[in-house]
C-alpha cells in the first residue's frame, strides 16, 4: 500500500517516477494483467473491465509531465501487458499488438486530460465529467480499433463483437479504476488514519460486498447496492464511490465467471458480463456525480467557513480598535474632567474664596443701602462659589481620591437623598474598592451617578433608592433598586448615545460598562419599579480589613 501511495502520489511535487517505481509499475501492471486474462480467457476473450490502462493512465497524471517521464511510464506498461499476454497463451506478434493498442489508449487518454484540464481534481464535477468522456468514452475508441482488428486478424473472428467487448471493457476500467487511483494518495491515507476510521472503512466496504454477494442468489439484494453506495458516498465522497464501484465489478466478474450462485439472468456467460457491464456503467454514471457534488459543497462550505472566520476575525479586530478608541476617548474625557476640577477648585474657588472675604470686610466699612447692596453681592458670589464647587465635584469629585470610593458613592447618594426628598440607602460592601484600577472606580461612580438621575427623571412616585456595591472573588456586583413606577424595558427605546451633557442613558451605561468588560441588566415593569444588575470582572477582591 505504501509503494502504491508513493507511486500514484503527485498532490503535493510532481516528479519523475524512480527506476524502482517504473520496477513496481511494471510488477503490478503485469498481475493486474494476468488475473484479468486468467479470468476471461475461456470465455471468448469476454472481460467484465480491463484495469491495467488505468493504472498506467493514474501513473503518468500523477508524475511529472515530460516527454522522457512520459516514455519511461507506457515503456513500462507495454512490457507489462506484452509479457502477461504472453504467459496467457498468445503468440508474440498478438501480444505484442495488443500491448501497442493498449498503451495506444492509455496515450490518447494522457493527451486528451492534459489538453482538456490541467489538473485531474475528480471531487469537481467539471474535471470528472472531462475524465469520464476523455478517458471512458473517446480514449478506448483507439485501443479498441487496434486490438480487434489485431485479435480478428488472428483468430479469423469477426472484429464488430470483439470491438464492442473490449471498448466496453476498457470504458468500465477508466472510469472504475481510474478514480480510486486517482484518489488514493497519502494525504487521504492519513486522513483516515489521523480520523481512526478504519473500523468504518472496513465496515463500508465489507457491506458492500456482502450485498453483491448476496444479489448473486437473490435478485431482490440488487436494490440494497443503491443505499448501501449512498452510505460509502457521503462518508467518504469519490474514494467511496470508487471503491465501492471497483468491490462490486470484481465480485461481479469473479462469480460470473467462476458460475458462483443462482444466475440474475438466465442467459450464457458473455450476456451475463454484458449484464453487468451495463450495470456498472449506469452505477459509475449516477455515484461519481454524486460524490462530486458533495465534494463540491464541501468545498464551497469550507471556503464559505473561512471567509465567515476572516469576516469575524476583521469584525472582532475593528471591534477591539473601536472599544480601544472609545476607552481612550473615555479616559482623555476624565483627565479633562480632572483637570477641569482642579482648575475650578483651586483656582476659580480660591478666588471666589478671596472675593467673598474681602466682601466681608468692605460689609463692615460701609453701611446703609451700599452695605444692602455689597450684602446682596456677596450673597450672589457665595451662591457662584456654590455652584463652581457642585460643579468642580460634579466633573471629578475629590473624596473618591481622598476618602474613597465607597465614601465617594455614600455622599453623593445623602447629597442627591437631600436634593430629591427620595430616601436613599447606600451598602458599600466588605471588599477593597480602592484597590481597582481608577477606569472601574470612576466607571462605577458614573453609573450610580446616571442611575439616580434617571430615577429622578423617570421614576414618578418614587420615595426609596437602595443601592448596593459588593463583590465576590473576581466580580463586582452592582444593584440599583427604587420603588418607582416601573417601564417596560422592551417597550422604551434607547439611543445608541448621547451628548455627555444630556446623561448617559441606558444604552450610554451599558455602552461605558462594556469598556471595562462589564454588563447592565434591567428588571422592571409597570408599577413595580426598577433594578439594575450590573456586574464588572476585575482582580480577585479583597476584604477592606486587609486592605486598611
């Protein structure tokens, strides 16, 4: 098997065979040769397939295509046929003629294929119907011609019946033959090998015999070969099809011939073959078609998986480069927030700070309505301080530096509990939270921040807020739970963004959460209230007594 492998295997380099494979070539071509005239001499020089021209033909498509190659490969096939025709019993002139009109065939079928197709692909359904009407229907034309006129000529027959035997003969053994060889290589080997398929193999083909077996004494098994070729087809494509084809015309011809079970057709020998040679031919004509379509739809379903996997892979690139865009674009907004803060806390503050005193002190100086009037001013710059500093915490509030994020979180909902009238009840949990890296911490803090606005805007009838931040392990939980009128999720439709003065939204957290890997849940419904699960992977936590 493995000789073979090597002598028929050209799918990777093409390459001139060897002097020891022109010696194996010559070997298998002469007992190919010799069981198939041992078979069909007796019986009126009537063969069911002749396979020795395709062995020839599968050697010379797999090898390198030059001229020398070329002759070396039919030099070694026309030795072959010469000598098994020799030691069937025919004088040399006749084998040697019937050696010329062979390799003659095996010539006009190499021309044809190589003219007509540059590659000999069979699992395609082009190049297999190229093969079959080159190499099945025109090439045995010309080994026929010769080799009757040859066997009539020296048997003084008439060459009409010798011509149809042996066109039909070579016609089964391209299209049977050629195939399989044509498929067997080493890559196919070690597919079935690397799969551990031989028990199915094995299985398949013992079927496929044991129905041809049983069809020699009962007609009504003649209908189980369709289903059982169908089998071997969609398990293993053309090498099946082949295969099955070559298992059912050897066991055909050998029963035939050696009058093996209860006849189909009560008819002499040579009608029998020609029975099964039309049998053979309708089967070859509807199981490599199939095989070769399904070959066909295997490979356009694995171009059509690569190009989906090229496609997800680009999506999921450009994804990466947009979410990497859009947390950059995310943290330069906080670093200007940041920088904003400071600007107006330290500076803009502090000279409120100044003005308001030295306010203060002109108040004393003067009195009557310029004292109203400096104490009205001073009132308004005080309400301006006011605002700058909301606004100054607002952009980046310094206690989730300062004092934390826990403490951060539990002002702003007391802040926001006193602003609103809703009671509001802040759980920071066990866990470390200042130990997360500062894109979650402020993460969180705009989420909490978003979902208190919304309760503010939305939530009618709303008079508690309960809000809980913990963790587990590697995950941060989030829970932002009020007792307000309730939406139906489905039913509201959210923008995909908006402008960072108008709030985030819903969409806007989820969007902002997926940029720290993490996800927003909603439960609500009409009258019920609302609650946001929202769940962040980070760094194992730990407790915030190993922390302190």
């Amino acid at each position: 098997m493995k000789a073979l492998l090597q002598a028929v295997d050209g799918e990777k380099n093409s390459a001139n065979v060897s002097w020891g494979g022109l010696t194996f070539l010559t070997v298998l071509v002469l007992l190919v040769s010799l069981v198939s005239i041992g078979f069909t001499r007796d019986e009126g020089f009537i063969a069911t397939f002749w396979p020795s021209n395709a062995v020839v033909l599968a050697i010379l498509l797999r090898s390198s295509r030059n001229l020398p190659n070329h002759a070396r490969i039919l030099a070694s096939g026309a030795i072959a046929i010469f000598l098994a025709n020799l030691a069937g019993g025919n004088a040399p002139a006749l084998s040697a003629a019937m050696a010329a009109a062979n390799i003659a065939e095996v010539g006009a079928a190499t021309a044809l294929l190589l003219r007509l197709r540059e590659r000999m692909d069979l699992a395609r359904i082009r190049t297999l119907s190229i093969f079959i009407l080159a190499a099945g229907g025109a090439a045995p034309v010309v080994g026929a011609s010769i080799g009757a006129a040859a066997l009539g000529h020296a048997h003084a027959a008439a060459w009409p019946p010798i011509w149809l035997n042996w066109y039909a003969s070579d016609a089964l053994g391209m299209v049977i033959v050629g195939p399989f060889l044509l498929t067997l290589n080493s890559a196919s080997w070690r597919m079935l090998r690397s799969e551990k398929r031989y028990v199915e193999a094995v299985t398949i083909l013992l079927l496929i015999a044991v129905v041809i077996i049983m069809a020699a004494y009962y007609r009504a098994f003649l209908f189980i070969i369709v289903p059982v070729m169908l089998v071997a087809i969609f398990r293993y494509r053309l090498a099946g099809a082949a295969i099955g084809m070559l298992v059912i015309a050897f066991v055909g011809t050998v029963f035939i011939v050696q009058g093996i079970g209860a006849p189909v057709l009560q008819a002499t020998p040579a009608e029998r073959i020609l029975a099964l040679q039309i049998f053979l031919a309708a089967t070859a004509l509807w199981s490599f078609p199939v095989a070769a379509v399904l070959a066909e739809r295997d490979r356009l379903m694995a171009a059509l998986n690569a190009a989906n996997s090229r496609l997800a892979a680009e999506i999921e690139r450009k994804s990466r480069l947009v979410t990497g865009l859009h947390r950059r674009l995310v943290n330069a907004e906080e670093q200007e927030r940041l920088r904003l803060s400071h600007e107006l806390h330290d500076q803009t503050g502090q000279t409120l700070a100044a003005a308001l005193l030295e306010l203060s002190r002109i108040e004393k100086q003067v009195g009557g309505l310029e004292r109203d009037r400096l104490h009205r001013l001073r009132g308004q710059v005080e309400q301006i301080a006011q605002t700058v500093h909301r606004v100054s915490w607002e952009l980046r509030p310094a206690a989730i530096d300062e004092l934390g994020l826990a403490s951060a979180l539990a002002n702003y909902a007391s802040e926001w509990s006193v602003q609103f009238g809703i009671a509001t009840d802040f759980h920071g949990g066990s866990v470390d939270l200042d130990r997360l890296p500062d894109e979650i911490r402020m993460t969180i803090y705009r989420v909490v921040g978003e979902a208190l606005t919304n309760v503010a805007k939305h939530a009618r009838g709303a008079s508690a807020v309960s809000i809980v931040l913990g963790g587990e392990r590697a995950l941060l939980h989030l829970t932002i739970e009020d007792n307000g009128c309730g939406f139906d999720p489905a039913a509201v439709p959210e923008p995909a963004a908006k402008h960072a003065g108008s709030g985030l939204g819903l969409a806007g957290m989820r969007e902002r959460l997926l940029l720290v890997g993490g996800e927003l849940d909603i439960e609500s419904s009409p009258g019920l209230g609302t609650t946001l699960f929202v769940r962040i992977p980070v760094l194992p936590l730990q407790p915030a007594s190993k922390a302190a």
